[in-house]
C-alpha cells in the first residue's frame, strides 16, 4: 500500500510539487529542499525530505524545533508550514522505503535516548508521514511559542505523542490507516490559507507554470524514449533546439485558443475539450515541422527522434491538464468542505439537474446554515445510487418516512419537470411532517420568465425571537368548537384570516366572516373553500361602526361564539385620526358587545393590545376602553366574555418585520426609531392559539394574556435580520434612526399596577383580573361623551383633535394621565360638563 500510495501520490501531485519548488526558489535564497536526519525503523537513521520553509541555514542561527512565529521561516514557508505541504516531498522517502504513509513521526536523534523502554517499541515500524499524535498535535508550534519550549516539548509534548503513537500501534489496522489518511486528506482540504493562495493563481501564474513544463516535459520524453539518461551529451544540442521550438509552439496555440483567459476554478468539459486541442494541434504542427525538416536537422545534428514529439504531447497534455484541473478539484474540495455539518439536516427531493444545483448551492454557502443529507427521486435507475457523495435514499413517496428516520429538519423539492400537481402533493406531504418544506422552480423556468425570485428575504421568525415557539394543547379548543356557529370579525385581516383557518380546522358546523373590505373577505373565504371544501361559510360585508348591521347578522345566525377581530391598530396613523379610532376601536365594540348581549350570544373574545397598558396612545387608550366596556358586557350579562392582550405580532399587516423585509429587498436603509426601543412579540399562530384558548378558559370579565419571554430591541431585530437575509449590517444595508414617533414609548408593559394575573392550565398563558366591581353606568357615561366629541372634533384641526380626545380617553382610565393632559372640566369643547371621576370608572377593592 505504501509503494502504491505515494506513487500514485508522486504522479497525481507532481504538477503542486514542481509549483511549490518554484515558489520556494523565486521567493528566497538556498535549496529548495531542506534535508534533516532523523531516526527510523530499527533506530536507523536515514534522510528525511521536507521543502525547505526557513532561510538557509536557520539551523545556524537558532533552536532545532520551531515555535510560532519563529522570524527564520519564510513567507511562502508560512503557508506550506500551515497547509502541511511542506511534508509531501516525503513521498520519496516512502517510496524508497524509509518511511510509510502512517506511522509514528520520525524523531530528532537528539530526543531518542530520552526514550524508555516501552516507548522505544515505535522504533519497531517505520516512521510514517501520518499519525495519531501528529493530527492531534497540528498546532504543536503555537503550544512551542513560551520562552521555554525545550522542556515544554521533553517533558508534555513528547511524552504525550508517544504514548498516541503506542496506543494507536497497539489497535493499527489496514482499516484505521485509511481512516487516519482520510483524516489527515480532511485536515488539510480545512487549511482555508493555503487552498486561498493556490485558488488565487491566475493565468499569468499558469503561463509561467507552463513554460517551465514546456522546458521539462521534452527531455522527460527523451528520457523516457531511450529509457535513460546517457544519451545527454550526444543529444544536448537537439534537445536544447527542440525545448525552444516547441515551447514557442505550445504558448502561441495556446495564447490563440484563448487559454490564458479562462477560469479555471469553474472549468469544465469544453475547457478541457478545448485544451486537448490546443495540445494535439501543438503536437501536430511540432511533429510536420520536425519530421519535414528532418534531413535537413540532421546535417546540423539537431534532428529528434520522430517518436519524441508524440511522447512530449502526451506528457504536456497530462501535465498542463493537471494543474489546471487540479485549481479545479481544489475549488470543488474547499466547496465541498464548507458544507456546514451540524447545521439544518436537509433533504433534496428531485436528484436531476435542479437537485443537483441545489446540492452544490448548499455546500459551496455554509452561511446558510444547512447540510444536506440525502436525496430522494423516482427515478429507479438513481435510487441507492451516490450523486457527488449523497445517498439517493429512495423514490419520492418515501421522503415522510425518510423525514423522521434521518431527522430531516429542511426539504427541498427540486422537481420542475414533474407535473404541477405531483410537485404539490409532495410538497403537502413534507410538510405535514413539521419540516420546513420549499418547492424550487427550475432555473429555466426563471429565464423563461414563466416563473420569478421575490426580492423579500423568506425569515424564520423564531430566529428572530430568541425563543422557541409556544405550542400548546388544541384538545380543548377544537372539542368547544366542534359543531359550533362561529362569527369572525374582521375576518380579511392578518390575524383575523389566521383565525379563520384554524377556527376551521376545529371543524365547526359554521363559519361567519365579516368584514368591511370586500377584497379581503373573498380571499379569505376563497383560501377556506380550497383547504376546507366541507366547511360551510357566510361572508358577510358590514363595518363594525353599523350598529343595526352587526345586529342583524348576530340575529340572523345566531353564533355561538364571536372573535372579535376588527380594530384600528396602527399607531402613529391613529395619532393622525382620532375619531376613527374612538369609532372603530369604542363604538364598534360597543356594537358588536350589544348584539351578543341581544341574541345571547354565550362566549365573546376580544383582541386588544399591550399598548393598552397605561396607554400614551389615541390607539391604545382606545383599546383599553375596549377591555373596560368587555369587562361590563360580562359582569351586567354574566357570560363568558373576555379580552386577550397581545404583543407586537410579526407579520401581520403593518409589522415591523415587513416593513423591515421590504426595506431590505429595496436596498435600504433600515428605519428604527431609537435604539433603546423594546418590544413585546409574538408569531401569528402564538396569536391565535391566545385567542382560541381565551375562549375556552375564560368565564367572564378576564383578560388574557401570553408569556412571551423578554422584550426584544427593535435594532437588534433588525440587525439580526439583516444577517439572516445574508447581508451585512453597514456594508450591505444601513440603519438610520428616526426619533420617536407620536403616541410611542419606549417600552411597553402587559399588566397594570390594579391587575391581578396567574398562570393557568397553560403554563404560557396568564389570567389577568380585577377585583371590585366596575361602574357600569359610569363607563357608559363615559363612552356617550367619547363618541359625541369625536363627532365634534371632526370640525376642529388636527392637534386639537388629537390632544383633546386623548385627554379625555386617558384621563378617565386607570388613572392615567399624559404629562400634557389638562382636566377635561377645562376642555374647550366641553366646559359645560364636570368630569367623570376615575374611581367611578376602577373597580373598587
């Protein structure tokens, strides 16, 4: 195996060894190779070649064993001490058999009679270019660095090798010497340095790299043709005449055929097809001209044997096809290496073109943090086959089972060519799974422009929540809704829509989806027919404001449980139109709580917010007179009517994270309002689980709210998705600041200082009450007052509006008060009328 590996080596490496050598030799004064005597099989000592990486005769002029950082090695020694290439000249001394490919590390004949008897048992083989100790020692000349690196090596270093080297002898096996030269192959395709430098090499390198083999390769032929090397002062002339005939030969056809212009990193078939002609043109022209002139060379004794050139091309052919393939199989290693293992297991449905190009997308960008694991196709002929080194595990309908065996986390179904609906049902079924599953069209399908690339980054929000999602048990939530008449409102929007779909999934008998917007509502209902085509569902259009409208739908179906989703949420567009949020956000509950009164509607949940906690808001103060009014609808009916608090929900319509994912696609910059801004979040699904289990859990007069872990900082969302869309901060996309809009705080809080709040059956989920009884009458009072000053304030301009129906909202609301605030008794808009006190508003303890 020996003789056979380091030949095969020798042959296959011989274009990097003679690169190397040139390296060494333009680079720095001396030999290019640096002998060293060291001990072998036996205690025999015996020459062991190495390239030389320090100045000549650093032996001279410093210690024998060298530390990091060691001012004698050279530059280009550096990265051949860092790459271990400066090992390979080795091969010779394996070849001669003074050395194996895997055995103990030949020793300093210095450090041999520190040896005691049961480590003098590695003097038993011979010493290899490989080992246990000295993978586990790659970095020994950075432990060497310290002042006293002779007893650091004698009594730690030392010791430790040679007890690595006993163990590994005493289990050796053909088996585990593959495995180490395996090893040692992978340690070194990781040396990032040295594979950068020798892929930096361009043409310039390769056309001086080929006229030192356009120099080589004939007296190599000629060597070869006469089987020796005795023939040189005889065929000294012809030879010299012949190198530098051929040699402008080969660099003009290989300059006219353009090869000084590829990139060879990326080279494929028709380069190479395109190299065997310029060599075989080259050969040809060489072989007329020489066997034509051949009479007349001979009176100049410079006539070549006519089977030189034909031998000479082959050689050149092999040689100038190594280091150019070699660039390309070093490339293709140090792709294939930056696979990220450990990263997201991934599985390739489709082995063609497409799933190919996926798998090589993968492995070439550790960024993104996958690793693909198998592949799955239908055709049979590829099933149990390897495609660059990955399994075809199976046909396509075995990627469910496949999922859960090899603990697939990502599916990519790269199948353009199946049909649309084949590549649909395999898509539907990987999900179902629970894994993350993303169909790919084909790339021709892109240049065709029958399909397009969205510029908007596809995010894992988890990533960006810092938190695993919350899940929690459905079993309750579909046995409640089972049969049951269900009204949505604002049911178009993002958490309504979200609401919807798994409201049907709990199979109720109905499903009423109202709304004010026609286009939402028909896309919605149109999404629930697809998915859902038993379910039997009403779209309703009638805007929350319209009293008589909303009592005749709740007359008219008589649900047995409203959601009720319609609000104005946007904050700073709010602070620009009060009245519409005092309409939409008071008097729309207010209706939509009258009809449920009405008709006996037995459970009713609400959406509020966060920003309803001591609100400095028109939208929050607005939605916690909401609560207020939803708290009173269920101590005057005694029904099970509640409210659920949320946070921040990514994604839904006007969430920071599409505003920040379009500013993304757009190029920038990012806007943050300040960089100490906090938020609540949570995902659309954490949302509407809240909302399902408020219905089940409350009996009336609570609020609900979920644990949602820490506040996250605005900027650190948006710089962590930056990098997720695999861009950097700063060079890629800009953050800009923009102060602090109307209506915003810093931080938001859940819970206000009178509430009460435990944990119930869901540990992730709070029950947040009062005690006391609230004044109803009061607060009815209070909302008469609200909606007839929005009326009023339509005529006034925009501040005024604004400051004096937040005035009024806040102050008679849990106490709270904006700095600017005056008494609403000395309201310009209303002097006539004392003020509602608070306490007549809180339930009292």
């Amino acid at each position: 195996m020996d003789v056979a590996g380091s030949g095969a080596g020798l042959l296959l490496l011989w274009p990097l060894l003679v690169l190397v050598a040139v390296l060494i030799k333009m680079t720095s004064q001396g030999p290019v190779f640096y002998r060293a005597v060291r001990i072998g099989q036996g205690a025999r000592p015996f020459v062991l070649y190495k390239f030389r990486t320090m100045a000549a005769n650093a032996h001279r002029t410093g210690p024998a064993i060298t530390a990091n950082g060691d001012p004698r090695i050279t530059r280009v020694g550096r990265v051949l001490r860092r790459t271990k290439l400066d090992e390979l000249p080795q091969l010779f001394n394996v070849l001669r058999g003074e050395m194996s490919l895997v055995g103990p590390r030949p020793e300093d004949p210095r450090y041999i009679p520190l040896y005691n008897a049961e480590q003098r048992q590695v003097l038993a083989v011979r010493p290899g270019m490989t080992s246990a100790a000295s993978m586990h020692y790659r970095d020994e000349e950075i432990i060497l660095a310290g002042d006293d690196w002779e007893k650091v090596y004698r009594e730690q270093i030392l010791p430790h090798k040679l007890a690595l080297d006993l163990a590994y002898l005493q289990e050796r096996s053909a088996l585990s010497d593959l495995l180490l030269i395996g090893r040692t192959v992978g340690a070194l395709c990781r040396a990032q340095h040295g594979l950068n430098l020798l892929l930096k090499l361009r043409n310039r390198h390769l056309l001086l790299l080929d006229a030192l083999i356009f120099l080589l390769t004939p007296a190599l032929a000629v060597a070869l043709r006469l089987e020796g090397v005795a023939w040189w002062p005889q065929l000294a002339p012809a030879l010299l005449f012949y190198t530098g005939v051929s040699l402008l030969i080969k660099i003009g056809i290989f300059y006219l055929l353009g090869l000084y212009r590829r990139y060879w990193q990326y080279a494929g078939v028709n380069d190479l097809l395109e190299l065997v002609i310029g060599v075989g043109a080259a050969t040809f022209i060489i072989m007329g001209l020489f066997m034509g002139a051949f009479d007349v060379l001979v009176g100049y004794g410079l006539a070549m044997y006519r089977s030189v050139p034909l031998i000479d091309g082959l050689l050149t052919g092999l040689a100038t096809a190594g280091t150019r393939f070699g660039l390309r199989s070093l490339n293709y290693l140090k792709s294939q290496h930056q696979v990220r293992y450990g990263g997201r297991r991934t599985l390739i449905v489709g082995a063609g073109d497409a799933g190919t190009l996926v798998m090589r997308e993968l492995r070439a960008n550790p960024a993104l943090n996958m690793e693909p694991v198998a592949f799955v196709d239908d055709d049979p002929l590829k099933v149990g086959a390897t495609i660059h080194g990955l399994p075809v595990a199976g046909v396509c309908n075995d990627a469910p089972a496949l999922i859960k065996r090899l603990r697939i986390r990502q599916v990519m179904v790269a199948i353009p060519s199946a049909p649309l609906g084949r590549q649909l049902e395999l898509t539907e079924r990987c999900r179902r799974t629970g894994a993350d599953t993303h169909s790919l069209p084909g790339v021709y399908q892109i240049l065709a422009g029958h399909k397009t690339v969205s510029p908007l980054p596809e995010i894992d929000v988890h990533q960006l929540l810092h938190r695993p999602p919350i899940e929690t048990d459905r079993a309750d939530v579909q046995a409640s809704l089972r049969g049951q008449t269900v009204l949505v409102t604002g049911a178009g929007g993002s958490i309504g829509s979200e609401l919807c779909r798994q409201v049907a999934g709990c199979a109720p008998g109905k499903l009423i989806l109202l709304g004010h917007g026609e286009n939402s509502i028909f896309e919605i209902g149109l999404d629930l027919r697809l998915h859902f085509p038993r379910l039997k569902t009403c779209p309703v259009i009638v805007d929350v404001r319209d009293a008589a409208g909303v009592e005749q739908v709740v007359e008219q179906h008589r649900p047995d449980v409203i959601f009720h989703a319609a609000a104005h949420k946007h904050v700073p567009f709010m602070q620009s139109h009060a009245h519409e949020a005092v309409s939409n956000n008071i008097q729309g509950t207010q209706n939509v709580l009258a009809a449920a009164e009405k008709f006996g509607v037995p459970r009713l949940v609400m959406i509020s917010t966060d920003k309803a906690v001591n609100p400095t808001s028109i939208m929050g103060a607005t939605k916690r007179m909401g609560e207020l009014l939803v708290m009173a609808a269920a101590q005057r009916s005694g029904r099970a009517y509640m409210a659920v608090r949320f946070g921040n929900v990514l994604g839904s319509r006007g969430s920071v994270l599409r505003v920040f994912k379009q500013q993304i696609a757009a190029g920038g910059p990012l806007t943050v309002t300040h960089p100490e801004m906090r938020r609540y979040f949570m995902t659309i699904p954490e949302a509407v689980q809240l909302v399902l289990h408020a219905g089940v859990l409350g009996r009336g007069g609570e609020v609900f709210v979920l644990d949602m872990g820490k506040p996250v900082r605005i900027l650190d969302m948006a710089l962590e998705l930056i990098r997720l869309a695999g861009l950097e901060p700063e060079r890629d996309i800009n953050i800009e600041f923009t102060g602090i809009r109307p209506g915003e705080k810093l931080d938001e809080e859940l819970f206000l200082s009178s509430e009460h709040y435990r944990r119930t059956k869901h540990q992730k989920i709070f029950r947040v009450t009062h005690s006391g009884a609230l004044q109803i009458e009061a607060l009815e009072n209070v909302v008469q007052e609200l909606l007839a000053l929005t009326r009023r304030s339509r005529h006034l301009n925009a501040a005024d509006s604004i400051q004096d129906a937040l005035t009024h909202i806040c102050y008679y609301i849990d106490k709270y008060q904006p700095q600017a605030a005056v008494s609403p008794a000395k309201s310009k808009t209303h002097p006539q009328q004392g003020p509602l006190r608070p306490a007549s508003l809180i339930p009292n303890p």
